[in-house]
C-alpha cells in the first residue's frame, strides 16, 4: 500500500547502540522464554530494592491481575536520587527551559535530593501519609517533578492533572481519585500566556471538602485568594523544614500514581500503577529504545500531565541517571524555532515529541527548522498517534537532517511503558511503522471473534502475556479494568487498537479499532487513508471518519487542513480523492471532503474523531463529553461547514 522505504541506520549510529539485531533477538528470545530469570536480571541491572522478591511475577490475564517482583521493597525516589548521589550529585538532573528563552534552570541531583526532602517533609506535616492521594495541578516547572517524586519518597499516591484541564475536569478527578490536598501554581505560563491555575483549584474546590491542604508555587507572583487554614506557600513552608527524609519503603506492589486517560474514547479512566514493576520497565525501555547513553541530555517534549511525562521526563530518565530536560512552553513561541534553538541551547541529544507537534511544525515549512544547527540530535522519538510517512519523512529528513533514526514508539497509559518500537541498532526504519515488541512483550492480532491470526495480517492487536508495569486496576472501579481490557478477548490484554504485521513481522499501528472504517466490507484503519491524504503537499493534517451509505455500508468522510497560506480550491480536493484511490484502493477514495482550520484534538494533542464521526453523521444531539478537548471553540466551526451529504 505505502511505498515502503527501510531506512538503514548508518555505521556510525550502528557502533554505538547497545544492542545489534543479534543482541535484540538474543534478549527478547530469553524474555519469553525464561521471563523469571529475565526480568530477576534486568530488576536487579536498573533498580536499587531494599528487600528482594519471593517471586518474580504472578498473573492472571483472565482476571487482569498482575503482581511483580512479588514481597520486595524499594522506594522509587531513592532509585531516582539517592543511589546517584555518589557518582553523580554535582551533574544536572534537571534542565529546566521556561517559556521565555532567558528562562533556565540547572538542578543537580543534590539540589533534586534536597528540594524532594523538603516538600516530602512539607506533606508529613500536613498529614500525608502512605497511601494518601495528593493531587498535582502544575505547569510545567521542576517543582512538578519534585512533588512527584516527594509523593513517592512518602509513600503516597499521586495523580497529576494536566494544567490545561478546566475547574470542572480538575474537581472531577479530585473527587475520583479521593484526594485531600492538592500542589499546584499561583499560575502558568505559557506561550506568553498566563493559566491561573490557583484560581482554577479554588474553584474546584468549592465541591471537594476533603482537601485541607493546598500548597502553592509562586510562579509569576499574580495576586491569589488565600485562605489561612487550607493555603500554603511552597517556599515558606520548604524553608521551615528538614532536608533530610527517610524514605518510606514501599511494597512493590503498592501504588505509585493514579492517572487518568487523554479521554480520546470516552470518560477518562484513572488508570493505576504501582511501583517495583513500573520503575523496572521505565528504565529498561529509557536505556533500550533511545539508546540512552551516559551524559547524554534527553528531551521528552511532553506535559508531566501525561504518562508520557511521567515515565520519560521523570521516571525512567532520573532513574538511569540521565540529565532531563523539561520545557515549560509551546513549539511555536516565541517563534516556530523554538524547539530547536532549545536543542541547540542545551545540546539535547534525544528528541522525543508527538506527530501532532511535527504536523503542526511542518505545516510552517523548512525554513525555521534550519535556521539551527541540531547538530547534537541523535535520535528522534514519536509517541500518541500513528505518525503518517510523509510526516515521519519530513522529520527525518529536515530535523534530523537524514541522519537520526527514529523510534516510533506505541504504548498507552495502561501500558505504563513502551511496548512496541524499533530499536536502534537493532533493526531498519520504516517510516509509519511501530515495528517491534520491547522484551518480554507478545504482541497479537486477533479477529472480531478472537480468533489468533498467524503470518501477515490485519486484526485487533492484544498482549498475550504479563509485563512489569501493565495497569493495576481503574481506580475505584475494578471491574471496569476487567470490562475494558480482559473481557472483549478472553485471557488476553485488549489495547483498542488495531494493527497490522507486515512480511517481515513487522508491526504498523492502524488506529484505534473503534475509528475503522468498514467499506463495502472492507475494514480499514483510518491512518491509512490520513497518510495518503497528508502526502499532498497543500495538506498539512487530515482526519476521516465513516458516515452510514446506502450501498457501501459506510462512505468516507474527511476532514482536511490545508499548509498554512494555501487554500483547498475543487481541485485540489479532486486531487485528493485520487490520490487515496491510488495509495490505498479505490475503495477508500473519499466521497466528502471537508476543508477546516482546526481538528477537535485531546488536550494531550490527539485527533478526537468520536466527535468528528457525530458531525458527519448529523448526530449534533449527541457529541457527548467535550470536556477534554483542547478547544471546543473548533467544533462550532466544523459543524457550521459541515457538508450535505444528500
Ligand atoms: P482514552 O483511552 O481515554 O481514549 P487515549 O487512548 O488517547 O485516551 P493514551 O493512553 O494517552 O490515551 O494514548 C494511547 C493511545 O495512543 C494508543 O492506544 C494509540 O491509539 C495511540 N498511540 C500512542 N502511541 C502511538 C504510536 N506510536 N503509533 C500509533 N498510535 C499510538
Ligand atoms: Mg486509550
């Protein structure tokens, strides 16, 4: 279907890997075959316990349990600060970048030791204890970090929600997650924009009572309400304590986080992981899929609000040792170099960001990219959506001047860490293609009955066995795990997603199984189709979705953006629609094509077609939960051009 093009990895980029496709295939082999002895190993290679397990792991994939590193102790901020302090106190941890390009930080792993201690001691004050849920609300600043890792030196549990999230989102996954107090900023700042985050949590608080304590960073210094029983002041309340805490030692299976979903599907699920299993997988796959080496400044693009913050800006980075870096504003401010006049700045040597900011840059053109020199990027990493070639080839070619692999990395909140990728070193490229299982996981593809199919082919794509940091449970609702991900294929992990295995055995993410198409029979995931339209060069993003036909069953609808300056003439639509019937099959030419200057997208930046689909079906009644849109301003809009399908 795509021309597909295997990009070899150069020599030199071979030299350095940690791993060639023998020493890829040698791993994995043992991964499932021997998991016990596997996992002992890799445990014991990239975290520090305190006390070691009775048993490696105890699952059961009919009832979605899943225990690791069963009876051992550890404490997640000693493994990601204590045990440095001895080679490395004096290297930066942190780089911090705020949104102003004047704006940076360095946090040494001493200075992280300290400022974690001292807000751990902050919370034991106000009554946290192990187990508690303390709620973090923050930009993205390095006292996000440090709360994080307070919690965990602690004991109690967090749930950090994105600050983009409105009052009503934030009250909501209080209330879900049961917290009593809350870590937030007296504002954001981003994009030269201010959020009022403190204002946000007041008003969330006025329908949570059990929060007695909110501890508040002075960000920007803006005038905030105050209430002298609940309010605290984050560096007041720093200063008046020890810098010293003993870390609480932790089962590894106890908690470690609740976070909820980017809610693409539906109502956000506050997905749980705990900590020996988790800590395990994020590091190895840090190592491994970035082929992180010692020194090397790492830059994951995303908010600490998702999981992708939580594992690779946070965990799996400080926990290997590595030097950070979090950014607190947007690609595209003050200008569309930003990013990589951040590269350059602090000689980042992974890059690892969404395909929904490549498109967005990319529709800006070549020129801001190379107006920097990136000459310290090694890699480049994609996480969130399926990344169309022609994206991954612009991002390859003009930001990684053709010389920086790609991981295309798949997972999921549920997953807690990457579970399929192509490895540097270990094998080629193919632009689109998630390619890879990471060690000890085994990847399906299913029927609609559940049926395994074997060689290539195009199904549900399911996880047959236990992985360390694989989803505890649904907060509060155990049996929506169960009903969400054990019950639709028996004994095996659901995903939602669909897949397809190539000759080579090969893995391509097609989309998510709710969003395929079904025409005249023929079922296709909607990256397929997306990718033939973004080809074009007038399109910067696309986005289709099935509406009902009387003879095909459903018939394509898709909604286009066009490049920044360019306007979608009928011809160029014309052009659209033929180049999908010679990309994809005629079957798949679109019968509407809508222009648009925006996607409804998650907060997190992913195409929300649950509500597309609504609009092209006419079902306007129906659009259902909008909350987690990034801005519900783009529906009015589509709804208003929306085409007559007669
Ligand atoms: P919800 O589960 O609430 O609907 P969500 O699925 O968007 O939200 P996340 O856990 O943030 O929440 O996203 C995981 C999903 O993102 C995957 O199931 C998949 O659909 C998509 N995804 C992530 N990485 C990739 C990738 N590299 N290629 C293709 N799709 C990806
Ligand atoms: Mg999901």
């Amino acid at each position: 279907m795509y021309k597909i093009q295997n990009h070899k990895v150069s020599e030199n980029q071979l030299r350095q890997t940690h791993l060639d496709q023998d020493g890829y295939e040698r791993m994995y082999r043992q991964s499932i075959e021997q998991p016990d002895m596997f996992w002992a190993e890799q445990a014991n290679r990239f975290v520090e316990w305190m006390q070691p397990w009775s048993k490696v792991h105890e699952s059961n994939m009919e009832k979605g349990e899943a225990a690791w590193f069963v009876d051992a102790k550890l404490n997640v901020s000693v493994n990601c600060i204590d045990r440095h302090l001895k080679t490395r106190a004096d290297q930066t941890a942190i780089i911090w970048e705020g949104d102003d390009p004047n704006d940076s930080r360095y946090i040494t792993y001493r200075e992280l030791h300290e400022e974690v201690c001292r807000l751990a001691n902050v919370l034991k004050e106000r009554g946290v204890k192990k187990g508690d849920r303390v709620c973090l609300y923050m930009p993205m600043i390095p006292e996000a970090a440090f709360a994080m890792l307070a919690c965990a030196r602690i004991g109690a549990v967090h749930t950090v929600v994105f600050g983009g999230f409105s009052p009503e989102a934030l009250r909501d996954r209080i209330q879900n997650a049961e917290c009593d107090v809350v870590i937030t900023a007296d504002e954001g700042v981003r994009g030269g924009k201010t959020v009022p985050l403190k204002q946000n949590v007041d008003k969330a608080l006025t329908a949570c009572p059990n929060v007695h304590t909110v501890v508040t960073v002075k960000r920007t210094g803006a005038d905030v309400a105050w209430d002298e029983q609940k309010d605290v002041w984050y560096h007041e309340a720093c200063a008046q304590v020890s810098k010293e805490c003993t870390p609480e030692p932790m089962d590894s299976e106890d908690p470690l986080f609740i976070l909820y979903t980017s809610g693409s599907t539906g109502k956000p699920k506050g997905v749980l992981h705990t900590t020996g299993g988790y800590l395990v997988s994020v590091a190895l796959t840090h190592h491994y899929v970035f082929d992180y080496h010692d020194g090397e400044v790492f830059w994951c693009t995303a908010d600490v609000g998702w999981v992708t913050g939580h594992s690779y800006i946070v965990y799996g980075p400080l926990c290997n040792g590595a030097t950070t870096l979090m950014f607190e504003g947007v690609p595209t401010y003050p200008t569309a170099s930003r990013c990589w006049e951040v590269v350059d700045k602090h000689k980042v040597n992974v890059f690892y960001t969404a395909p929904t900011a490549i498109r967005a840059l990319m529709a800006l053109g070549e020129e801001p990219v190379k107006s920097s020199s990136r000459e310290s990027i090694r890699l480049l990493g994609s996480v969130g959506e399926p990344i169309n070639p022609e994206v991954w080839e612009w991002y390859y070619q003009v930001v990684g001047d053709s010389r920086c692999p790609i991981v295309d990395t798949w997972w999921q909140t549920e997953t807690g860490s990457i579970l399929i990728a192509p490895l540097p070193g270990a094998c080629g490229l193919k632009p689109g293609a998630a390619m890879r299982p990471m060690f000890g996981v085994v990847p399906a593809l299913v029927d609609n009955e559940g049926n395994e199919l074997d060689g290539v082919a195009d199904g549900n794509l399911v996880i047959k066995q236990s992985w360390p940091s694989q989803i505890r449970t649904v907060y509060g609702d155990h049996h929506r795990l169960i009903e969400t991900y054990f019950s639709t294929y028996k004994g095996v992990y659901f995903t939602g997603d669909g897949a397809r295995r190539d000759a080579d055995g090969d893995y391509w993410i097609t989309g998510r199984v709710d969003d395929v198409l079904n025409i005249s029979g023929h079922r296709i995931g909607t990256a397929e189709v997306e990718s033939a339209l973004v080809l074009n060069d007038y399109v910067a993003e696309a986005a289709v979705v099935g509406c009902p036909h009387d003879i095909k069953g459903q018939a394509i609808y898709a909604y286009v953006m066009p490049m920044k300056g360019v306007t979608l003439t009928d011809e160029v639509m014309a052009e659209l629609k033929v180049a999908v019937s010679e990309q994809v099959g005629a079957f798949a030419r679109p019968d509407f094509i809508q222009p648009t200057t925006g996607l409804p997208k998650t907060r997190s930046g992913k195409i929300m077609r649950r509500i597309l689909r609504k609009i092209a079906c006419d079902e306007l009644d129906t659009l259902g939960d909008t909350s987690t849109l990034a801005d519900p301003g783009v529906v009015d809009e589509l709804v208003e051009h929306r085409l007559n399908r007669g």
